[in-house]
C-alpha cells in the first residue's frame, strides 16, 4: 500500500446528476484519505452515456493518468442497454488513450432497501476508488491480488483451491 | 445559471422526419428563452439512424460546440434495435470529435395517452436543451447537480441520503 | 422537389443476390423519374453483411455523394443478428466517409401475403430514394418535413400536436 | 463464368481447430475446381474469435483480394455471443482493408442428423467460395444475379415478382 | 511440437482479481513447461472489463507477440454483458496492434461442483496456453489441427466426416 499512499499523480472522477446517490463525494473523500498527494480532477455530466467522453477529456485535457466513473444505471424501460452503451465507450476511450478507467456503476435494483444499497455503492466505489489508485501508482502490485476472488458492493468471495 | 444565458458559442439540433412530435421547435424555443445569444444550428434527417452523421457534420462542419440530438423511438418489430445502432453511432461521434451530444430520444410507448406523452417529450427536451448548454458554457456547473437524481421527462427522484 | 429534379450529383445503390426482390429495380426507376440527371453507381453483394464495404466503395472509389442500400432481412435463427452487424458497418461507413448511406432493408416476416410484402418494400424503397435524392442535393430541405411522422412501407402516421 | 475461371488473384482462406468438419478442405477444392489459376493462402486458428485478426493478415501481409472465412458456430452456453463478436471484428477488418470478406460459418445445430449438417456445410461453402472468387475477379458480374434469393446450404428461394 | 519448444519469443499473460481461480498460475507453469525458452509477461487487472487494455499494453509496451487473456465471467445481474464488452474490447485490441490475443475466459457456472469447475478451467487454459505458443512461434502449424473439433475446457469432439 506504500506505493498509493505516496503516490502523486492525478486520478480524474466522472459522476452524473442522474444518480441518486453523491457518488464522487465518496470516491473523494476515500482517495484524498488513500492518497492524500493525488491530485483529483472532477467532471459531471447529465447521466451514464454521457461520461465516455468526459472520461476521455480529463485524461487528454486534465492529463489524468487514470479515471474512477462513477454512476447509477436504470435497468427499466428504455433505460436497459444504457450501460452497455456507456461501458463500450469508455472501453474504446481507454483503447484510444491507453490510459485505463475504472468502472464504477450500480444498479438502482441491487438492493430494494435504500440503506443497503448506499452501502453496496459505498464498498463498490471505495475498493474501486482504491483499485483505479493501484493502476496509477504501481499496476503490478495488482498481482499481489490476482485470483482471490475479490468484489465490489459485497464482500471478497476468496480464492476456490483444489 | 449566468454562464448560459450570457453564453455565445453555437449549439446544434437535430431532429428527424419520423417523428409524430415537433421536437426541433420545441427545443429551438427553449434554448432562444435560456440563452438569446447562442447561435443555432439545425440539421433534420429522416430517422434516428441518420442522426450520428448529421451530429458530426454540425460539428466539423458548422462548428457547433455541443449539439442536442432529439428524435422517436419506435420498440416494436424491426426497429428494436435502431435506438441502440443509432446511440453507437452517437457514442463515436462524441469521441472522434471530443464535443458532447446530448440525446434525448424519446419512445412512442413511454404513454399511452397522447396529451401525456408529448408533456414528457417537452419535458425531457428542454431539460436537455439546458444541460447541453451547461456543457457548452461551462460544463463544471453541472457539478452542483451532482447526484441529485435529475431526471428528464419526468419528476427529478431527488437524492438518496442516509 | 426542385433541388430533387435538377440535381446533377451521383448516387449509390447497393443490393444482395440473397434478397427474393429486386430492389435495385425498384430503386433505379424511382430515382431516374424524380432525377433523371443524377448519376448512378450500383453494387451488387451476395447478403447485407456485405453491403457496408460496397457502400464504402461507392463513396470513395466511384465518389458517389450518397447511397441507398437496400437487403433482405431474415429473422430467423442464425440469421437474427444480422441485420444489427450491417447496420452498425453502415454507421461506421458514414463516420469514416461523412456522406449519408440510407438505409431501406425489408424484413421477409413484413406480411403474410407476398403481394402485400411487395407493396411495403415498393413503399419503402421509393421514400428512401427520395430521402437518398435529398440529402445529396440539398440537406436542408427535409427540414420541411420534421416531426411530420413520415413512415416508409407504410402511411405516414401525421404529426401529434396538443 | 469466364472471368471466374481465368481469374489470376489470390484468395485467403479461414479455418478454425474448433470446428468439427474440415472446412478448409471443401473450399480449397472448390477454389481449385472453379479457378485454377487463383493463388491460395490458408490461415487455420483455434476458434471463429480468432478468424477476424487471421483474414487481416492474409490480406494485409498476404497481400490476398478477397478472403473466404469459414467456421462452426456452437450457440450454447457461453458462445451464445460469440459468432456476432467474430462477424463484428470481420465487419471492421473489410472497412480498414477495403477488402471483402465472405463469411460461410454454419451452426452445429442447423440440422440433427449429421449428414444433413454436412451437406449444409458443403453447400454454403461452395457457393460463398464462388462468391468470393467472384468478388475477387469481377464485382459488378454479381449484378446478373440481384434479387434471385440466393441461398447458402439450401436451395435458391428465386424472385419472388407481382 | 519442436516450434513451440524451442520458441524464444515472449508471451503476455493477463489476469484479474475478480477471478476465484489463480487462472495466471496455471497459465505460467504450462507455458514455462512447453516452451521453457519463451519470456513471460504478466499484467493483473481488477476484472475482464480491465483486460483489454492490459492486452494493449503489453503488446505495445512489453511488446509481447501474444497474449493469452484468463478471466472468470459472472453470468447474472448486472454482470451480463461484461463478457461480450471485454471480448470486443479484445478484438480492437487484436485488429490495432495486428497481434493475437487467445481468450481463455471461464464462467462460474459451468459446473456446479467446484473441483469439476476447476478441471475444466485448468483444461481450457492448458489447451489455450498451447494455441497461444503455436501463434506466437508458427501460426501455420495450426492447420495440422483444422476441423478436427478441439475443445478447450473438454475433450476434443472430433471430426465429423461422412
């Protein structure tokens, strides 16, 4: 964990304000407390379709080195191949920039309790938040990590030996 | 709300032939009542899969800083996937020429009663025409939006605390 | 009508071996009654999944300003997905070459009847022409027609006003 | 036919170690068969997925004209996707290397009995391996044949005319 | 065989913390057991999502002449669509740096029971680690194998002949 804690690049956060949750404000406060000299660039846009393209303006405007996109996904109506959209655009970005973006997104429906859905957000964004900040510091320590099974929004599956 | 009604930069429409409703006036009107000063430029083809190349030509062509992209859906039959070919299609315009488009396509079904359809059309368009100013004046003023669970076409859901 | 009738440019139709229609015929007769000045370059391809690459080459190597492609469509088994594969060749055709390619593939389920299934894509195959004619002599004049719920095969559904 | 059989170009060949009938070995001889005097360059790779970045390289590096691409499609499970993912990637190798690419895939399940299958197989591939000869040799002779309803591993459907 | 055992070329492996099988260590002894000569690179992402770029990047900047990409798909949820987005992402990988990335991806239900789920993924990422080193040393020496129904993940099928 030394090499995020000392880590001093910039990371770029991407939210909407269609979510009903703040979600960079989580993905703020957890990166300045990870890494306190990462510098934060931050871009809100209208909803999910729209962050591919502000993912790709903070790497080549902002010049962050990584980008945390954060966002809620609708699964109703004809909100269900939204995300598909979304996510192939922040592939083609991160192919375009050879930079990489973590995703972040949850479903309104992952849990029908309110209270147990902020939490789900919460673990997602802050492990994710963590993992974009590996990717800038150092990928290889990722490795340390390969294969145990690790998840966002739930607790770690863990490694199936045999 | 300064920065959109002083804003001078030039915005793009584009609507199609298909459509059972106005959407273009209805659009033209509301971004001539938010922001008198922006130039306008208008671009109507014959259905939504025609919209990506006219989104790009207002861009390169016209030099439109952002461009608001209206037009119907039809779900059923052959045409299920034409919204989602049509949304692609907008998803590379947007990163080959790095200006957003916001889309604001609506679905024939969304009501069943005609009156109450075209509320949600005039709703989610001018919605959109601000936020595609917002991101042609100043697109960091969106940020005091930011997860407040705007919705356009209906009731903002507010945000989700706990 | 009268940029349609003294256009002088060149046009592009594209058809399939596998279609049960000769829509190239039906496309041909069109555009020659309503622009009998207009140049025409055609492609002929064993199936749409073809007909992205003959539309290219009618762009850029015979310089056609617009083309019309036309298919048959199977919905059955293997044959579903297809018609999404061409259509987003098609897309990216048109943002690679930013000249318009109209899009006027039938779908052999259409109707029952074979008469009535030749009537729709008649229908379909001479509005597209004339969208085709227009957006290659002179773009702007389908702003006429916006939001007038034109339909191709079929009767046009009208404008919905409140 | 006269072109086809006097045709002096190159054609690539596809074939994968997934698929459990040597397709390879009915197009070559076809080829042989119909144009002896047309160079062949062969590229076998594990499964379909493989094949778009195989036909790239045979015209590319190969410098072939036209490519015959053949496979088995398995639409069980997990591979539900993958024939779509493989015509998508052929679908982008045609637009970067302006050069057509038959595709003669079948499904494992297009017949229960396996004779039947073959036969199938053996169809298609011949008929798609005159294709693309034809392609290769002479584009515009396709036109003789438009809106015949052509067919691959089953009997031409014909025209169907009012 | 002899290619491959002496083959001196270097290989990438990626790999993901979302997996809960160590698939990179059974990818690494495989490949260092037939082909003890060739260079090893490895990059860990957080999930398959992540994988593409990883591809890119050791093709480009470790430059590896192949990749051989493992990962464990979710099949429910939200996690749907993740394989068809990685395994596009894979393919404009493969079709921008001309280099084949050999997919080895596992879902979590293929067996139910957990030592079979393992030997089936051992299986697969053997077999592919294998065709991975054919492709990197002499692609051609696949064809000794075409059309002979080889499966990764279970036994070989076999050739259907009639």
């Amino acid at each position: 964990m030394g090499e995020v804690r000392n880590c001093t690049g910039r990371i770029g956060i991407v939210d909407t304000t269609f979510s009903s949750i703040d979600t960079a404000s989580i993905a703020l406060k957890e990166i300045r407390r990870l890494a306190s000299r990462v510098e934060i660039r931050r871009y809100t846009v209208p909803g999910i379709r729209d962050t591919p393209l502000a993912c790709k303006a903070l790497i080549e405007k902002e010049r962050c080195g990584t980008v945390l996109v954060t966002g809620m996904v609708s699964k109703k109506g004809v909100e269900k191949q939204v995300e598909h959209q979304a996510v192939l655009g922040i592939m083609w970005v991160q192919l375009q920039t050879n930079r990489h973006v973590v995703t972040a997104f949850f479903d309104e429906n992952e849990a029908k309790e309110k209270s147990k859905l902020y939490n789900i957000v919460v673990d997602r964004i802050r492990k994710h938040a963590l993992n974009a900040l590996k990717l800038l510091a150092m990928p290889e320590s990722l490795t340390d990590y390969a294969g145990l099974g690790l998840r966002q929004g739930s607790r770690d599956v863990g490694q199936f030996r045999v």
